[in-house]
C-alpha cells in the first residue's frame, strides 16, 4: 500500500536515485524531476502529497520555484540545502518551506520529518468545527482562515501554529509546544523556525508592527494569541 506521492525535485542524478530508492522501500511512490524549469508544472500535473525540494537547480532554483508553487501548492515542502547559514532559512521560511534538511541528507531522518510533515497535513479536525475569536476564523474543514475582511492564504507550517493558538486563546504557548506542531519531533531552543512562521502569520493576517494586537509574544515563555 502507497502510503503517499512524492515529487523529488533534484538535478544530482545520483541523489535523486538513492533518495527515491530509499523512499520506495518505506512504500512511498516518488516522481523525480532534474530541471528546474520543469519543476512547477510538474508539482500542477503530478500533485503530490509532499515535495523534496534542492536549492540549487539549473533553470530555476529552489527557492524561486518554492515561491511559485505556493501560489498554489498547499502542501508540505521539504527543503534539502548545502547551504546551512540563518540568511537561507529565514528567507526559505519566509517563501513557504514547511521544513529544511542539510546535507549530506541522512535517510531516516529524511523519512521522520516526512512522516511528521504527512502527519500534521493529514491530522484535519471533524468538518463541523469552527474556530471563532473575535473577528478571526477557522474553518478547520478547509483549513481556511479570515480575520474580518482579510483572507490570507497559510503554508500548512503557519496554519498549524495559528491552529494550536486559536485552540488556547488567551494561554501561552511554548515554543517546545509549537515545534512539536510544526515538526512532530523535539527541536532546540536554537531553532528558528517557529519565529519565522509567526513573523509570516503576522505579515499576513495585518499585524505587523509591535506592539503586537494579535499574536503576543510572551519573553522567555511563548507566543499567545488575543483572546477577543
């Protein structure tokens, strides 16, 4: 039994070969992309559950092609980089990644993370249920979300976080807590991912400038959001 369809988008041929071998014999079906240029309409025709993503393609980079595809990709984007310095992670985080890898890639953590990441897109609430606090809505069926006027569209990371948040509202919420939402594994404090995701949660639903009147941060604790 297929547990889910993954596009591999990788020019290093001898990587790409391994990482669909690899993930076959975890019984995931794969689809391999070499070409950047071909990367886009290949996530629209294949429209796979989850996309490995390199950075560095020829015709168009990774991060180029993550921007295009979340215009209409929801879906979990895991990012495989040799690039590790903080400039690269904000700036994937910021364009919509759901996750990142460093190589050299190491294969079972590979398939954790895409465990974890298939398990928070898949883990939708029962289709009657609405979040509601003041103007701000959660439509968990659909996982859409409004704040009066404004309807932002959320990578699955940022949905996730506002989800657990609008789940406590008016409760800190710790970092560990909201890494665990995001990843389904433990990570450090010096991860940076969280920060990232509510700086885009943010930017979209018009909160922008501190003070904060939405999602608070609350020093050496956590993040809260208004209740009301």
């Amino acid at each position: 039994m297929v547990k889910a369809r993954i596009l591999i988008i990788e020019d290093d041929l001898e990587i790409s070969r391994l990482t669909a071998m690899y993930l076959e014999s975890e019984d995931y079906e794969t689809k391999v992309v070499n070409d950047g240029l071909l990367a886009v309409d290949t996530i629209k025709r294949y429209k796979p559950d989850l996309v490995i993503l390199d950075l560095m393609l020829p015709g168009l980079d990774g991060i180029e092609i993550c921007k295009q595809s979340r215009i209409f990709y929801f879906g979990p984007i895991l990012v495989q980089t040799a690039c590790a310095d903080d400039m690269s992670e904000v700036s994937l985080l910021k364009l919509g990644a759901d996750d990142y890898l460093t190589k050299p890639i190491r294969p079972h953590v590979m398939v954790a993370r895409i465990d974890a990441l298939l398990r928070r897109a898949g883990n939708k609430p029962p289709n009657t249920q609405v979040i509601a606090i003041g103007q701000l809505r959660l439509e968990t069926a659909t996982r859409e979300v409004s704040l009066g006027a404004i309807k932002p569209v959320l990578t699955e990371a940022e949905y996730d976080i506002l989800l657990l948040l609008a789940s406590n509202p008016g409760i800190i919420v710790s970092r560990d807590d909201c890494c665990r939402s995001l990843r389904g594994i433990d990570y450090d404090a010096s991860d940076r991912s969280v920060d990232m995701r509510i700086s885009g949660l943010r930017r979209k639903l018009g909160d922008i400038s501190s003070p904060y009147q939405l999602i608070l941060t609350v020093r050496n604790k956590g993040y809260m959001l208004v209740n009301g």
